[in-house]
C-alpha cells in the first residue's frame, strides 16, 4: 500500500479550530514538521481539510 508524506508549510495561526486539530490529529505541530501516513481515506480527508497549510507527496 501506498504512503503519504506530509509537511506542514504554513503555521496554523489565524486558522479555524477544526483546521488546528487536524494537524495536532495528524501528528505535525510546527513549520517543518514531516510525518508518513498510509494512503487512506480518513488520511486524505484530513489533509483535504488542511491542504492549504501542507505539502503532499506520495511515498513507495
């Protein structure tokens, strides 16, 4: 299966509380902050919500 790597390119200051703890959920809490996250629905749901605060890139 497939694997996203995901990084948080933006901070999360100004943002609404759902977009907040959607990073806290997804593990990142700063500018920099990288985490790998099977390629799965709840994932990509998750990082739809905050897509303009991240950068995605698909991992074998």
């Amino acid at each position: 299966m497939s694997r996203l790597e995901v990084t948080q390119t933006k901070s999360e200051i100004g943002c609404k509380p759902n977009q907040r703890e959607t990073l806290r959920s997804l593990g990142l809490k700063r500018i920099g902050d990288t985490v790998v996250k099977e390629d799965r629905p709840e994932f990509r749901g998750m990082v739809g919500t905050v897509a303009h605060l991240v950068a995605v890139e698909e991992v074998d």
